[in-house]
C-alpha cells in the first residue's frame, strides 16, 4: 500500500475507536432534555445509556470471531453501516421505546470500532515496523473520546438540541467508512467457528438482569414479569456454562476463571466502570435538573472525571512499580470512596465546581487502577488467548457498567418516589395525581412534571420537593456506591497477588 492510503486508512480506523468511546458519555449530556422532550423519565434514561455499551459488550468477542472468519475490514465495514443507520434512527426517533431500540442497534454496531481496527491497525505495520505505536496511538484517540465526549455533547446539546448528538456520530461514521475502504483485507480462517448459541445465551442473560433491574421499582420486585427475568438471567447463565464447556470453539475459556489474577484483574475493571457510568447519570442529573446548569456548563464540570483518569492511567504502570500491588489498591480505593464521599455531601445550593472537584477526584482513583487491572486479567491467558482476554475486559466493563446504572438509578427512582409521594400527600393533593406523578417518575420525566404540577400546587413548590427528593435519592444512590467500592476493596486486597502471575492458567 502508499503512503497516502496508508495515512488515511490510519485516520478512519483511529476515528472509529474515538466514535466509539464518545459515543458512551455525550448522550449523558442530552438525558435532561429527552426528560422534558420526551418524557423520559428515570428509568428510560438507564435504558438509553445503558443499552449501548451492554451490547458493544456482549457482542465484541462476536465481532472479532467474524473479522477473523470473514475479514476484518468487511466486517468492520458493515458494522459501522449498522452503527451509521441506527445511530441516524436514534436521531429521529419519536419516542422513548425507538429511541431504546435504536440505540441497542447502535451498540451492536459498535461492538467492531473497538475491537477490530487494532487488529487492522497491526496488520497494515510494514515487516520490522513497531505496532506497539499504533496501538499506543489508537488508545490515545480513543481515550480522548472520553474527554472531548461531555465537552462535545454540552455544546450540541445547547445550541442544537439532544438529537444533535447523534447527527455528529452520522457524521463520523460516514467519514470512518469512506477512510477504511483504503485499509488492507485480512484472510479468512477457515477453521474458526462462530459461537452463536453461546452468545445468544450471554447476550439473553445480561438483557434479563438489566430489565429486572431496571423495571423492579416500577413492575413490583415480587411481580411475575420481574421474577421471570430474574429465573432468565439464572436459567441463560446456567445453560452458558454448559454450553461453553461441550463447544469445541467456546466463546468463553472457562478454565481462566480458576486463575486468581484474572478474576481479580475483571472485578477491578467491573468495579471501576460500576462508579463510573452510575454516578455520571446521577451528576448529569443533578447538575441540569436540580441546579439548572446549562448543558455546556455541565459538560464542563463532567469533564474532570475523563481528564484525571485519562493522565493518571498513562502514569499508573509507574506507580504500580512504586507501590506494590497491595499498596496501589489501597491508594485507588481511597481516592474512589474520596470522590464518591465527597459528591454524596452536596447538597441543591452547593457550588457545581464542588460536583467537578469530586468527579477529578474520582477519576484519578479510577485511571489507577485500570491498566494494571487489564494487565492482571491479560498476562493471566496464554498468548493464542488474547482476543479472549480483551473481550472478557470488553465485557466486564460493560456488565458492570449496565449494573451501576441500574442499581443506581433505581435507588434514586425509588428515593424520589417516596420524597414526593409523602410530600403531595402532606400538600393534600389528591390519591390519583399523586399516583400518577410518582408513577411517572420512572417513565415520565419527574422534572417534566414540575412544569404541570397537580391543582392547587405550584409549579415553585412541586419543583422545590422535586429538588428535595433527589438530593435525598442521590445520596442513597452515592451511599450503596461507596459501601459497594468499599466491599469490593476489601475483596480485592485480600486476594491480590503480592506478585503478578504472569503464566497463564493451567489448561
């Protein structure tokens, strides 16, 4: 290949890991809006930050299978067409259930722009180049998704409204397809084999926990639909394990999960995005909703938590040298429940720099640990293995992510609910508005309904016990995340290896 081919199939492929990550935090900034547009109320909004990355997750390890079956860059290339369509359905989607769906689709385009242009990237290395660079470039790009992803979405968001953010990934995605065309083709390997029930199995279990979750304060945590998801996820992750044991190609190497540092190294990384996707609904929230922030504002103040963890983590090999193992959890757990004390003390007048200083304080914990973390679950699999162990990572962060919405936010739901519930009562508004207001706060918008508040009672006063009822739901939420971080540090301290083991686990 030229040159010049050279450098602009290098631009496509970089360009598509930067789509992707930004593609996880600028829909934060435009929640506020589809509440009031929309009505989407708390629970939509788990759904429609949360679908995405669970199926970029769940179907990464797929999209590698494919690329090495069928070529990469074909692959790669009706991925994004998928990611370019559903992202422009998400654009115009007229409401909540489209919107959802669109951005399941979304997802599972994604699933390849994360995976699939390294391995496009190593292989367009000339014999003797170093493809250590292009995979330190690639992470770079990347990376900076996550902090240009609020920036970005604050500014579209205000002057354009929520569906811009959409139309810039179009955008992006239509650019990445007409730059990939002039990367090189990888050749098939015949002797693969798909995995397509157990990823139908994997992929069915996590959409059954995520919906009991989700649904349960809404539903009735004892309702049969909310039961039934929850016998699903059990039933689903039962059968995946026996399938993936009989299979002669598993999707999942089960024997790895015997090793101590793999298992360590996942829920390091689970725990890690655990903060990171739930509390950044709960700030997006609080800083648009309850302190009236505009959305450029908020993305400014969203921002820290990207920028600590994308510098730390370039430094977090060195501390780990420094520290020790031990001693590097203990210092990025300390700074993670820092974050989440701090945050979880703001009340409505606090200043919304406090909401940034807290989020800063947060990342740095979180860009600690996280490529020591990879390096713990990576270096515990054998080198034929490694495109396994990347989409255990892939996944681990995106199970766990799902999981700190849903837990999250359904606590915040259900402390709202209660606030508002006594104080309408305390009002004398009647039993039916009263139920439907808290009924609408999972899929309604709370916020919305301030503006229309039930007769007798002014919009001032349903927006003040509005306020009051997050705040009260927010340091729930942040409280169940500081006690969650805590156990899992405790947990992880215990079993860390003093040393990495860098073999890999008996086969």
């Amino acid at each position: 290949m030229n040159s010049s081919r050279v450098r602009i199939a290098n631009f496509g492929l970089n360009l598509a890991g930067f789509m992707a990550i930004v593609n996880v935090t600028v829909v934060y900034l435009a929640l506020p809006y589809m509440d009031r547009t929309l009505h989407a109320g708390i629970a939509d909004q788990e759904w429609i930050v949360s679908i995405y990355p669970l199926m970029e997750g769940g179907f990464t390890l797929a999209a590698g299978t494919l690329g090495d079956l069928y070529g990469r860059k074909r692959i790669l290339t009706i991925m994004t067409w998928l990611f370019v369509l559903a992202t422009l359905g998400c654009a115009l989607a007229p409401n909540v259930p489209d919107l959802i769906f669109m951005r399941a689709l979304q997802g599972l385009g994604g699933a390849a722009l994360l995976s699939l242009p390294v391995a496009i990237l190593i292989q367009m290395v000339p014999e003797g180049g170093d493809s250590e660079n292009a995979i330190k470039m690639f992470s770079a790009v990347a990376g900076s998704g996550g902090i240009a992803g609020p920036i970005i979405g604050g500014v579209l968001v205000h002057f354009w409204g929520w569906q811009s953010v959409f139309y810039l990934s179009v955008l992006m995605g239509v650019i990445v397809l007409a730059a990939v065309a002039y990367a090189s083709e990888s050749e098939g390997d015949s002797s693969l084999r798909f995995d397509g029930l157990g990823q139908f199995l994997s992929v069915l279990s996590l959409l059954a926990v995520s919906f009991a979750l989700i649904e349960g304060n809404a539903s009735g945590w004892g309702s049969p639909v909310i039961v039934g998801a929850f016998v699903v996820f059990v039933v689903g992750v039962a059968a995946f394990v026996i399938v993936e044991r009989r299979v002669p190609n598993p999707m999942v190497h089960l024997r790895y999960f015997a090793s101590r540092p793999f298992v360590v190294g996942l829920l390091m990384i689970g725990i890690n995005n655990f903060c990171f996707y739930g509390i950044f609904l709960l700030c997006t929230n609080f800083l648009q909703n309850v302190q009236l922030q505009s959305p450029i504002a908020a993305g400014f103040y969203l921002m820290p938590t990207n920028v600590a963890f994308f510098f730390v983590n370039q430094y977090s090999a060195r501390f780990e040298k420094l520290l020790g193992e031990r001693a590097l959890v203990v210092a990025t757990w300390s700074l993670v429940l820092a974050g989440i004390v701090w945050l979880g003390l703001l009340g409505v007048s606090a200043a919304s720099w406090q909401v940034g200083a807290g989020l800063f304080v947060l990342g740095m914990g979180l860009g600690l640990m996280w490529t020591p973390s990879c390096a713990l679950s990576m270096g515990a699999c054998d080198a034929k293995d490694q495109g396994f162990a990347a989409g255990a990572v892939a996944l681990s962060r995106s199970f766990f992510g799902v999981l700190g919405i849903a837990l999250l936010g359904t606590l915040l739901a259900a402390s709202m609910a209660s606030g508002i519930n006594g104080g309408l009562t305390a009002m004398n508004a009647s039993p039916g508005a009263t139920q439907a207001i808290t009924a609408a706060i999972q899929h309604g918008g709370a916020f919305s309904i301030a503006q229309r508040p039930p007769l007798g009672i002014t919009v001032g006063a349903m927006s003040a016990l509005i306020d009051r009822s997050f705040v009260s739901g927010w340091r729930l939420a942040l409280s169940f995340a500081a006690a969650i971080t805590l156990l899992f540090g405790l947990f992880i301290y215990a079993y860390v290896p003093r040393r990495k083991t860098l073999t890999a686990a008996s086969s």
